[in-house]
C-alpha cells in the first residue's frame, strides 16, 4: 500500500513541514485536514495519499477506516539550475528544488 510522486516542483524543506503533520495520523483524517491546507504542499501530498488508499482499496481489499499513515518520506529530487544574468557577462545561479514523495500505509 505504497505511493510515490517524483520530482514534483516544491522544495524538500517545505514538503517535510507538511509530511511532519500527517505522519502517523488515520488517512480519512489526514485527507480531510490536507484539503484545507491552504499551502502547496499541501495539495501535492493530498494527491500522493489518495493515490495510496485507492491502490490499498483495489488492490488489497483495504477500508479506509483502517488505514493509517505509517510512513512518509520526503527526499531531495534533481535540481533544475537556472541563471539570472547580472552585469559584466555574469550571471547569478537560481537552482529550482524538486522532492521525491514516498507514502505507506498500514492497516491498524
């Protein structure tokens, strides 16, 4: 009863402040709390764990009444680098973060 989103557009330090919420919690709580988080992360991990009961449900016979977050793992996807050109030819570097989302459930 796994999920994993990869090199999803949001910086690792911001991911894990929502992973940190949801860690342990039941899913149908942890669904209801995420769909009104107002942030975008928020929204991304919302995805990853309804993704993560729908395959609990159709592929092993799982009620959503039992399952519980065990696992979430945010990790450091690549890096996008871009530049800002600044005077005399140089250029300053902007690195876009992407975060690999890796999600298990349990049954209670």
């Amino acid at each position: 009863m796994k999920a994993l989103t990869t090199n999803v557009r949001i910086s690792p330090k911001k991911a894990q402040v929502v992973a940190q919420i949801v860690r342990g919690m039941d899913a149908k709580k942890a669904l209801d709390m995420l769909r009104y988080m107002p942030n975008k992360p928020a929204k991304i991990i919302y995805k990853t764990l309804a993704s993560a009961v729908a395959n609990a449900s159709h592929n092993d016979s799982q009620e959503m009444s039992t399952l519980v977050v065990s696992t979430i793992i945010v990790t450091k996807g690549m890096v996008l680098k871009r530049g800002n050109p600044i005077s005399r030819g140089r250029s300053h570097p902007i690195l876009k973060r992407t975060s690999n989302i890796s999600l298990e459930l349990s049954a209670r």
